[in-house]
C-alpha cells in the first residue's frame, strides 16, 4: 500500500516549485509509504496518446494534464485537463423507467442488460425526441461509458444510437471473450480479490500486437488490442503492464 502525494495545495507557488517541494519534503521525513506520485512533461500528441493507452490498459480511468507554471486552484480550473478513453459497448433494454421534473410524462432512463447478465441504468445522451419515443424493450443500443466498476457495472453510460439490424437480446452470458477477441497466441490471466473487489486482467501478444482484456471475475471483459513496430516491442510493452500490475496486487493464475 502506498499513499500517493500529488501536490501542496497551500503552497503559492507555480506547479513545477509545489512539486519539488513535495519530493524534498517526503525525501527528509522517509517515510516508508508515502512517496511523490511521478509526473513527466508531455511532449506531444503520439506522448499522450501513449501513455493514455498504457494508463487505460492497467485499468486507470485516464490522465490529469497540468499546464507549466500553473497555480492551484479550488474548484474547476482552467489549467487542469482530464483526458479520458470512452469505451462503446451493445446492451438490450429490458425496461423503461419515467421521468421525473421536465421529463415527467417521458422517458427517465433505459433499463439495460449486457451480455453477462450485468443490469443497469442509462438515463442520459437522449434527444426530446427519443424520451417521447424511447427504444422498444427487446432492441438493442449502443452506449458509451468511462469504465467497469469493481462489479463490472459500466461506468457513467451515455446513450449512443439504437442498433436498426438488431431486436434480439444479447448473446448468452459467457466468461470467454467472443471468438473476434481472442488473441492467436496464449495470454497470461491475472486476478485480484480483495474485500469488494474481483477483477482479472489478461495480457497476450500475437505477432506486432498486444492484447489486454480486463473485467469483473466471471464476465467477458472488455479488450483491447495495441499495434507496435514489431514483436520484440509488444513484448516489452507486455512485459511492462505485467510487472505494474503484479505490483499492485494482482496474482497470475496458472503459472
């Protein structure tokens, strides 16, 4: 367990002096689990891009970009951007829930299944014309979210469209990801259960691609599927990702 310092806030001075005072002063004290959290200086957008992906493929929600020189804030800031992956993914509605205040008399929110099961909510990303005429129960919808819970629950869903080439529920549930997802060559599963948590994350390289697929223990996960410059080089990658989540807990099944 380690605990993170990312800032001073009641320090006034620019970003750059608040974070080396951060490093100077947990350097001093030594204190056995408190370290800086590592910042690096974005070089352009492949950099971001980059390091958005191997951020996403552990399973982190995204990036904090700081502009140089840049004071803290309270609140909402200006100098402060959050860079995110949305994911897209295929749900059947099963039920319609009302509105409520100016969507009284209306669509409220879609309730929705996945393919494994999992039931939830969908209550935004809706024209007033698709509250006044919400997607049938028994048709399919594209939506769009940040990412799992530890109950593998999608994250704060958006409504993308309706599937017209599709009125069937989802496919039975299954803990194996469809036959397009798997990768061609063996992967390596790890697993974290702790408390409330049940998570696995699966890593495996095929030629000049990496392939990471990550959920709650018992669904199919998501993927994703990365292309390097050759097959040495997806393995490095691989070999990364392998070492930080070992690091925070995650234990390979089947070794």
């Amino acid at each position: 367990m380690k605990y993170l310092v990312f800032d001073a806030p009641a320090l006034s001075e620019t970003f750059e002096k608040r974070l080396q005072f951060v490093e100077e002063e947990l350097a001093k004290r030594q204190l056995p689990y408190a370290q800086a959290l590592m910042h690096q200086r974005c070089r352009d957008a492949d950099h971001l891009r980059s390091e958005l992906a191997r951020v996403t493929a552990l399973g982190g929600e995204g990036l904090m970009l700081r502009e140089p020189g840049s004071r803290y804030e309270v609140g909402r800031s200006t100098t402060l951007l959050k860079v995110k992956t949305f994911l897209d993914a295929e749900a059947a509605v099963i039920g319609h829930e009302p509105g409520k205040g100016k969507h009284r008399g209306r669509l409220g929110a879609l309730q929705v299944k996945l393919a494994d099961g999992t039931e939830f909510s969908v209550g935004t990303g809706f024209s007033d014309a698709l509250r006044g005429n919400p997607p049938p129960i028994g048709s399919v919808i594209t939506f769009r979210y940040q990412e799992l819970s530890d109950g593998g629950v999608p994250r704060f869903p958006s409504f993308v469209r309706m599937r017209q080439d599709a009125s069937a529920s989802p496919p039975p549930a299954t803990s194996e990801p469809p036959p397009s997802a798997t990768p061609t060559s063996a992967s390596r599963r790890f697993e974290f259960v702790e408390g409330k948590s049940s998570k696995f994350w699966e890593v495996s390289v095929s030629g000049p691609e990496m392939t990471t697929r990550w959920g709650r223990i018992g669904s199919a996960g998501l993927s994703r599927t990365k292309a390097f410059s050759d097959e040495a080089a997806a393995k490095a990658a691989a070999d990364k990702l392998i070492g930080e989540k070992t690091r925070e807990g995650y234990v390979e099944k089947g070794a």
